[in-house]
C-alpha cells in the first residue's frame, strides 16, 4: 500500500530493489525455518490431543516499495544496510488459532525454542490498539546459514485468532479504501465496538470448547 503522504523516489526505489535481490534469501530462509517449527508443534500437538491449535498461517516478505516507505516514513537512509539494520519486520510470519488459549499456547511453545532469540514482545489482546486492533506480536531473531555463515535473521510474529484475523483483513481494506486518512468518525467508533464484540465472541467460544474436554 502507497502511503500518498510521501514522495517516492524512481531511481532509489531501483537501487534498493537490485540490491535486496540479494539479501532477500536470508529472509526466506528464516520464514522457513519459523513455519517448519511451527509445523512441527502442530503435528505434535495433533498427536497428543487429537486437534491442530494452528488454524492456518501465512508468510510475507516486504517488498522494496515498502521497505523503501518505512526507511522514509522513519527518517533513515535509503539503502539496503540501513533496511537490514533498522527495520525488523522485512520477514513476517502470521499465525491464525482456532482458540483463544491457543494462541497463548504456541507463543509459550515458540518462547521455550532455544534457538529462536525474542527480542520484542507486544500483547495487543490484553491491550488492544485504540482502534480495536488484537493480536500477539513477537519481534524473534532466526539464525540461519548463508553461504556458511551464520545470521541472525529479525521475523515479526503475530498470533491471533479466526475472528481477530477476519477484524484486522477487513479494517484493513476499509482503511485503504479511505487512504488511511479519512476514515469518519462514526466509521472508526463502529469498528472498535465491532473489535469488542469479535473479543466477547472469541471468549465465549473459549468457554464453550472448554465444556467439551
């Protein structure tokens, strides 16, 4: 998404493209290495209690256009070791949970992996955003071998549930729509109510699971 506010620079853009050609495998390789894990303690967990508390998960790695947009957006250099070195959400992965316990169970499990190093930890479920936002964030670094050196690769994480997931998709299409400037008020106050209601509904779907085992 273009953030209308800032001016892009063609020949920056071509720059940073070329050069994150390059790199991009690092992050690639540390999204495998997150979804791979995770894999893992979903298949175990589906062992030992005969359902996946992982809905589905979904991966990205920024493009340059975005990268570019951040660099700017933070007032840094426009290169690709000062987007290596400042931004730490290049690589992303999401995690979508059926339950609410869930999603506090895969961070635990991912908070005990030795290899993976937390950095940032960020619980927008107890504290939701001012406009309703909800869901786990993790900053982690990865380490990977590239080229027979070890890197320490930064993925942010974001662990929500089903309802959390569909909230945050529409609101974000409402906000581009409105080029995240001019979303009315009325609009704004509508979706933080229906953030509280899809939180009631996550909680009571919780309980109602919980009567089953």
């Amino acid at each position: 998404m273009i953030n209308n506010d800032i001016s892009i620079n063609v020949s920056e853009l071509i720059k940073l493209s070329n050069k994150f050609i390059h790199y991009q495998v690092r992050y690639k390789a540390a999204i495998r290495k997150v979804r791979t894990y995770l894999q893992i303690l979903n298949d175990e967990f589906n062992i030992s209690h005969k359902r996946n508390p992982i809905h589905h998960m979904q991966s990205r790695i920024k493009s340059p256009l975005s990268i570019l947009e951040k660099l700017q957006r933070k007032g840094y250099e426009i290169n690709i070791d000062s987007a290596i070195n400042n931004l730490t959400d290049i690589a992303g992965v999401r995690i979508v949970c059926s339950y609410l316990d869930d999603v506090y169970k895969i961070a635990a499990l991912l908070k005990k992996e030795p290899t993976f190093d937390v950095k940032v930890e960020r619980d927008y479920i107890k504290t939701p955003k001012p406009n309703g936002y909800r869901s786990l964030h993790y900053i982690i670094n990865v380490p990977v071998v590239i080229e027979e050196e070890q890197l320490y690769v930064p993925v942010e994480l974001q662990i929500r549930t089903i309802a959390m997931d569909f909230w945050a998709s529409l609101e974000h299409r409402i906000r581009y729509k409105n080029s995240n400037k001019n979303v009315p008020k009325k609009l704004e106050t509508e979706l933080v109510k229906a953030a509280d209601d899809i939180a009631k509904l996550d909680k009571k779907m919780q309980e109602l699971y919980d009567q089953t085992v």
